[in-house]
C-alpha cells in the first residue's frame, strides 16, 4: 500500500497568484504553470498571494527593479526610477509573513514563487547597480523575509521544477514536513520521534547518509537522558530538512535501493533476484528511471511482508500519482 502523507489536512504551501492564472501581472496578465494548477493541485492546498498587489500597486502597472545603491542598500523601483516602492513593499511584505507565522504551526508547507520576480523571485534576480551594470545574485524581496521567518521550510520557483532532480527534492521536502508538522501535533513523545526516524531512515540516507547518522545518535537518547524531548526535536527538526535539501544522487539512489533489495534477497528465487539486481544496473546506467526498480522493489517487499523495510518513506516520499520518480534517471 502506499504510504500517503498522514494528517488532518493536506500540506498548504504559498503560492505566487500569477502562477494560478491569476491576473496580478504588472502588465496586468498572468503566468499560469498547468504542473501547479493541474497536477499540484490535486495534492496540495494553496494560499495565494502578491506582495505588488497587497502593496496596492494595482495591475497592470509599472514594471519594478530591484537596484542597489551607493550605500549597498537594495530597492525597489519603478523602471524609470521614479518611483521607490521599498516601503509598500516592506510593509505589505511584513503583513504577508506575519499571516503565514499564523499558518505554520498547523499547516504550511513550503512556498513555490515565481521565478525572477523582484519581489518573490529565489533565486538569481537581477539586481541593476545605480553606476551601471546588473548582477544576477539577488533574491526577492519576500523570499528574504520568509528564509528569515521559516528557515526549515523549502523555497522553489516554478522554473527550477523543469528539472526533474530539483522537482521532486521540493516535494520530498514539503511533505517530510507536513509529516513532522502532523507528529508534532499528535503530541510529541521520545518514542514518536524514534519511530518517525525509523520510518526516515533510508529517504535520510539516500540524500545525506553522514547526517542520517547524526540524527539516529540524536533520537537514540534514553529517555533518562537529560536534554528534553523538546530539545532534541528542534535539533532534529533543523537537521532533518537540511540534509533533505541535498538533492539525491543517481549513486545515492543506487546505495539505498541496494540496501532495501538486502532485505528480501534471502527470500527470493535465483531468477527473482538477479532481475532485481538487474534494474538496480540498469538505472545506475542511466538506461530506465528510478520508479522501475522501485516497483519491483515493492513487489517483493509487499509480498514477502518486510516490516521495517516496507515501512520506508523512501518507497513512497509522495503521493505516487505525481509520477516524479517516472523521470528520473
């Protein structure tokens, strides 16, 4: 069976509103993504949002920059530099993070932003120097804001989803999150923490396996032991979405599905497990994608009923319809 995210509602992340097909463009269209609006949908709840819009800056309107000065300060203005926006922005910005401080601790997941926006791009947003010159190393306005707000929760603009690799390394983030944010809530025990770091275990190990180490030392503290569960949660919190921050390599992959294909070796037929091994190869090569040895892998492991190893959110990080696994090679 596969392991869907548990919870009372589905992960909630932040979206930019001109990803929906919302018409909140500065030249008053929009940007509909149809993976967003389409596919994400049917698995993930939304919070819409603007911050040019919230800053009353209406639609269509004048395009806006972000330009550094002389005093290396950064702001926001309009294209002919008439018009410094930096303080609607910050103070649209402010009431826009404040709202999602009031959604994180039930449900917020992460944030999927518009790539280059100067106000919600992640990542290299063009910033004009006043002497002249433009770098490629800003970020927007909001995205500053929210790393500072939820350091722990995954930032990605629609752009970077085009790669496969970066697509589902988001997703595996926003549901590992929503899973802990739902432990949390059910009340947090020594022992849930273990169980939720059993269950972690080789989807740890796949993009960071020196760190998984860290953690199973962190979770494996008697409960005699005087730091407080509270504590090494925090700890393990922070560390937990770090290491699944690492985008897993193809070789990764292979280690992990090597280490499961371990556990039902002695249970299978002469023929049953070369064809295993076999998928394992071809994947390691680049010929097939990931989810082929993973069905297989399934197979047995469902069949052969391996408790711990068929437990593993590896097998299953996401919903399975999103088929992210079907194009990675």
């Amino acid at each position: 069976m596969e392991n869907v995210p548990s919870g009372i509602e589905r992960p909630r992340i932040g979206v930019s509103a001109c990803l929906l097909g919302r018409e909140v463009r500065f030249d008053g269209g929009h940007t509909r993504d149809r993976f967003v609006t389409d596919v994400l949908s049917e698995h993930l709840d939304f919070v819409a949002f603007c911050p040019e819009m919230e800053a009353g800056l209406g639609s269509p309107r004048p395009s806006i920059h972000q330009e550094r000065g002389a005093d290396g300060l950064i702001r926001l203005l309009t294209a002919k530099r008439d018009v410094d926006v930096t303080p609607a922005l910050d103070a649209a910005i402010s009431k826009r993070v404040e709202h999602f401080g009031e959604l994180a601790p039930a449900n917020l997941a992460g944030f999927l932003l518009k790539k280059d926006s100067p106000s919600c791009g992640p990542f290299r947003v063009r910033v004009q120097k006043a002497e002249g010159g433009v770098e490629r190393s800003g970020e927007g306005r909001l995205v500053t804001a929210l790393r500072e707000r939820f350091p722990h929760l995954p930032i990605e603009d629609e752009g970077r989803l085009n790669d496969a690799a970066l697509r589902e390394t988001f997703l595996i983030r926003v549901f590992a999150w929503h899973r802990w944010q739902s432990m949390v809530a059910a009340g947090l025990t020594r022992r849930s923490l273990r169980e939720f770091h059993a269950t972690h275990k080789m989807l740890l190990h796949a993009h960071g396996p020196a760190g998984t180490r860290t953690l199973g030392r962190l979770v494996a503290r008697p409960e005699s032991d005087a730091a407080s569960v509270d504590f090494d949660a925090t700890q393990y919190g922070a560390q937990f979405m770090a290491i699944l921050n690492r985008p897993a390599t193809r070789g990764r992959h292979v280690d992990t599905l090597q280490h499961l294909a371990g556990h039902v070796a002695d249970h299978l037929k002469s023929s049953e497990k070369s064809e295993l091994h076999g998928l394992i190869e071809e994947y390691r090569q680049g010929w097939i994608t990931l989810e082929t040895p993973l069905a297989l892998l399934r197979h047995h492991l469902r069949h052969l009923g391996t408790v711990w190893a068929n437990a593993q959110l590896y097998l299953d990080p996401h919903p399975r319809a999103l088929a992210l696994r079907s194009t990675i090679r």
